[in-house]
C-alpha cells in the first residue's frame, strides 16, 4: 500500500509540474523595453503566467525562438480598455517591425490584422496564431504591445498562458486535461490496490 501510494505522489507531482512548463513564467524572467521610443508611460506588471500592460508600452522577454513552418503562438488575452494597437510577435533586435507583429486588438491598423478579433467585453479569449505560416527564423525575443500614443493611460491588455510550440507539444491541446488525468491515475492505483488484495 505504501509503494502505491507513492507512485501516486510521484506521478500527480509529474502530471502537475508539466502541466504549465512551456508557458512563459514572467516572474522568472526579465521584462524589457522593446521598441524604442514606442515604450513611453504606462506600466508592466508580471504576474505568474500573466504578464498585464497599460497606457503605452512595448514590451519583450529574451530568449531563442525558432519558429519554423509548423509553429504555433498561444495565449490568452483580456482587455477592458481598448487601446490603439494590442499586439505581440518574434523580432532579432529591439526595434519595431510592423510584418512580425499580429495585432488582436486596437483602433489604428498596425502589422498583420489577420488576429484582430478582440473586442472589449470578450473576457479572456483564447488566441492560436500559426506564425510559421507568416514568417520563419530565429528570433531572440518575443514582444509585447499595447500602443495608445493619445495618452489614453487606462488603456489596457493582458496576455496569459503563453506558449510557443509545435501542434504536437502545445500544452493547451492536450487530449486530457491535467487534473483529469491524476484522476484517471488514481482511479488506475485504487483498481490496482484491490487486485492487490
């Protein structure tokens, strides 16, 4: 009974550890200016797997993104104040570059538009971008915009939950949800313990 009880506590701990390992954790990592004298007032506030923007802010996060053919960009975004532009993507330096960014959001049109589909009062809306079929190759940051040079400083966006992957290891297309399967586990352990007996 103990060994099943702690082949259960290892594989819920496993389970729950993968669960949000490829989302990008913004209290682990630095938020930096990005676009120059685009990021002018306002603030970023990293929040877990929630990184919340207002008024005008350009923001990255450094790292290696390969984005090939098949890679995929998910996130969740939440606004309650429109702003000009909302919008993220891959760039190699720290200057803006309107072909990498996919806006979802805003009242000017900026980029690529084929995303802008988020109107306040939507709540959290789940976005996938298939960015491998706009653009390829190595990148060493991911950007963050939300734009209001009118000085609109309630302006605001919130991207959460964000993953860079392939169709095969994104971690919100899981089959099975993460709390689902401890339970399917544990209901497999507790079948296991009675054939034991």
């Amino acid at each position: 009974m103990k060994k099943i009880a702690s082949i259960f506590a290892v594989l819920t701990t496993l389970c729950t550890f993968s669960a949000s390992a490829a989302y990008i954790d913004f209290d682990s990592v630095t938020v930096d200016s990005y676009g120059g004298g685009q990021d002018k007032i306002g603030t970023a506030t990293a929040s877990g797997t929630t990184l919340s923007l207002t008024g005008n802010v350009w923001k990255s996060v450094s790292g290696t993104f390969d984005v090939t053919s098949d890679t995929l960009l998910k996130f969740e975004f939440f606004s309650d104040v429109e702003g000009e532009i909302s919008g993220i993507g891959f760039n190699d330096n720290a200057g803006i570059t309107g072909t990498r960014t996919f806006q979802i959001a805003g009242t000017q049109n900026y980029g690529n538009n084929t995303f802008d589909t988020y109107n306040v009062g939507d709540g959290w809306s789940a976005f996938t971008i298939d960015v491998g079929n706009f653009y390829t190759g190595s990148f060493d940051r991911i950007f963050f915009v939300m734009d209001d040079d009118s000085g609109n400083l309630a302006s605001n966006g919130a991207f959460r939950n964000v993953e860079v992957c392939s169709a095969n290891d994104c971690m919100t297309t899981s089959a099975i949800p993460e709390p689902a399967m401890a339970g399917l586990i544990a209901l497999g352990l507790l079948g296991l313990r009675r054939r034991l007996k």
